[in-house]
C-alpha cells in the first residue's frame, strides 16, 4: 500500500511539471499491465488516467514530436541529382 501511494505522489510529480512547461499529457498510469480502471479526462487534451494491474510503478506519457504533425507535404525535398530517389524532410539537421 504505501509503495503504492509512493508512486502516485511521485508521477503527479511528472505530471505537474508536464502540464506546467505546457507539454500535452496522454495518460497518467499507476501500476503496469492491464488497465482496471481508466477515465478519460474532460480537459483539452483529454489525458487518459488510469489504474493498472500491477502496482509497482507508473508512468506519464506525453505527446512525442514524432506523434504529433507531420511535416507537410511540400516541405519534403529530394535533390534531382540523387538516383536514390529517398525524400528528405527539408527541416532535418542534415539539410540546415
């Protein structure tokens, strides 16, 4: 019980600070496995809470740049000299 109230005091702490600097949380989960309970919640970003099956830890996922927007369509470029025909986002490190 008490590693139980532990972990949940300790991602609220991760998930206070993630909503603070004004990242978009997915879920908030204590414990891993199976979700036994879930609600999602009524706020904008409409994070997931949940309760799963084994108490031992928890976690908080947050919206990852790779999940979010994709770049459009007329920001890839491919160079007309490269027979590989691979199209590369033109905001990558690489073509800076």
């Amino acid at each position: 019980m008490a590693i139980g109230i532990l972990v949940a005091v300790h991602e609220f702490g991760h998930y206070w600070v993630a909503k603070k600097l004004g990242f978009k949380v997915l879920r908030f989960s204590i414990g891993f496995g199976k979700p036994l309970l879930m609600r999602v919640g009524r706020d904008a970003d409409r994070t997931e809470y949940c309760v799963a099956a084994i108490p031992l830890g928890g976690y908080v996922k947050l919206l990852d740049e790779r999940e979010g927007m994709s770049p459009p369509m007329s920001c890839i470029a491919r160079s007309p000299a490269d027979p590989s025909g691979i199209a590369l986002p033109c905001c990558s490190p690489a073509r800076r």
